[in-house]
C-alpha cells in the first residue's frame, strides 16, 4: 500500500544509465524551505 501526505509535495531524484533506474534520495519537501535553483546565490 502507497500513501501520500495531503498537500506535502514528495521530492524523488533519481538517476538513469540507460537501463536500470537509481533512487538517490526520497523525502519530503518543506515548501517553506525550498529554494529554486534560480533563486540560489552562486559563488
């Protein structure tokens, strides 16, 4: 059984090398915190 969290957006990365699929990481994202990728300070 798969349950899922009201309104809590579940952030999966993952990586594929053409024939096999690696989860990397699974967890779930606090909205609050994110910061896009356009938004980061680069260095």
């Amino acid at each position: 059984m798969f349950m899922m969290r009201k309104n809590k957006p579940l952030y999966v990365s993952c990586a594929f090398d053409g024939e096999i699929v690696y989860i990397l990481t699974v967890h779930w994202m606090d909205p609050n915190k994110w910061i896009t990728p356009w938004k980061r300070k680069r260095k």
